[in-house]
C-alpha cells in the first residue's frame, strides 16, 4: 500500500538556494528531488558515516557500470571490424563471380 505524501514549504536563504541548484545540476536531477532526499536522510537519522557508506556504494556501482561500458565498447569495436572484414569478403566474392577479375566462369 502507498503511503500518503503531503505537500510541505520551506524558506531558504538565496545561499542555500543556490548551493541546492548547483547540487541539482551536479547530479542531474531537480533541486526539489535534492531537498527532499537531504530531508529524508536527515529525518532517518542520516549522519556522515551513513552518508559516506551510501556514498561509496554509489560509487562502486559507478565502477561497475563504467567497467561494463568498457567492456561493451570493446565488444562493439570488434563486432565492427568482424562486420567490415565479412563486407570485404562479400565483396570480394561478387566480384569474382559477376567476372570482373578477369576470370571466367563458364
């Protein structure tokens, strides 16, 4: 079952405005996602070693997932030179049997 939200208001100095803007467009996301996940951790009595455990869990699938692009790009780069060499092959062979190497096939 879904909880029901409630909609709050804060004031904010246009410091703290701009800090949660800029943290906001660090993590490409809205300043409201920002404040609301900051509120959330701190009312679940978020301090800064469950912060930074957080932190570098975020990091380490980061790494994975920067591993596996890697790994992708390889895999692509080598399907795309397997491509080319059967395109040269193709090629080759329609050449040789449209007869435009010289050699006859009858």
């Amino acid at each position: 079952m879904v909880e029901k939200t409630k909609p709050i208001s804060l004031r904010l100095k246009q410091a703290e405005i701009e800090q949660l803007q800029a943290r906001a467009y660090d993590l490409s996301a809205s300043p409201t996602g920002i404040a609301r996940d900051l509120i959330r951790t701190g009312l679940a009595g978020g301090d800064n070693k469950a912060l930074a455990e957080r932190l570098m869990r975020i990091e380490r699938r980061l790494a994975a997932l920067e591993q596996l692009t890697v790994d992708t790009l390889a895999k692509a780069e080598a399907a795309a030179g397997a491509t080319q060499d059967l395109l040269a092959m193709f090629d080759a062979l329609l050449k040789a049997l449209s007869g435009e190497n010289g050699g006859n096939l009858e």
